[in-house]
C-alpha cells in the first residue's frame, strides 16, 4: 500500500476547487443569460384553483396573459370549458356586490328564517 504524500492531496484538493469554480461560473451564466435566450424567471401561466369532482376529474382554472381559462381534467382528456378576461371579471364582481348590499330593513324584515319561508310557501300553496 502506497502513502499519499502532501503534494499528492494539494494536488487533488486544487482539482477539486477548479471543479467547484466551472460548476459556479456555469450555473452563473445559466441564470444571467437565460433571459437573453427567452427563458425568463417570470411564470406566464398561472394555477389559480383546482376543484376536485371526485375520482380523478377535476376543474382546473388557469390565468394566462390577462384571461382566465376553465379547464376539466378527466384521465383521458383536457377539455375548455370556458374563457374570459381576468379584468372584466374583477369589475363585473365587484359591481354586483355592490348591487347585492342588502339594508338593514331589508335583513330584519329577511331574518325570520326558514319557518317564516316555509309558511310563505305553505299559504302560496294554499291559495
């Protein structure tokens, strides 16, 4: 069995160190020229709510470049469901909560519950 001398591990251990340094001045490059060759950090699909239906069905809704695109998901297909604009969505809901506001008058005179509904439809029937 041979003994290793000291310049036999500096040796090594600058091999090691040289191959440490390719692997970081690569993995620098990579990062800083990605977006020069179109691959940049910024995500262009987003997964905004997955709904599973059971089994392995599921709703997908993705936003893509300012629309929103419903997506069912079966084991066999992908099928869209729907489209529509991200913004126009936001305003739309925003306007109609604004026209779902209840007043006050309007929530005591609603809050008898479910016994003053069923009477409602008790007499509706009657008549």
């Amino acid at each position: 069995m041979e003994i290793i001398g000291f310049s036999e591990v500096i040796t090594m251990m600058g091999s090691f160190a040289v191959v440490i340094a390719l692997l970081a001045a690569t993995l620098f490059g990579i990062k800083r020229y990605s977006a020069v060759m179109g691959i940049s950090g910024q995500q262009k699909i987003e997964l905004i709510e997955v709904k599973n239906l059971g089994g392995r069905q599921k709703l997908v809704l993705i936003g893509i470049n300012g629309e929103q695109l419903l997506i069912g998901v079966s084991p066999h297909s992908l099928t869209q469901l729907a489209i529509w604009n991200k913004d126009a969505c936001a305003i739309n809901s925003q306007s109609e909560l604004r026209e779902k506001e209840v007043s006050p008058d309007k929530v005591s005179r609603n809050a008898k519950g479910f016994g003053a509904l069923l009477a409602k439809v008790k007499t509706g029937l009657k008549d």
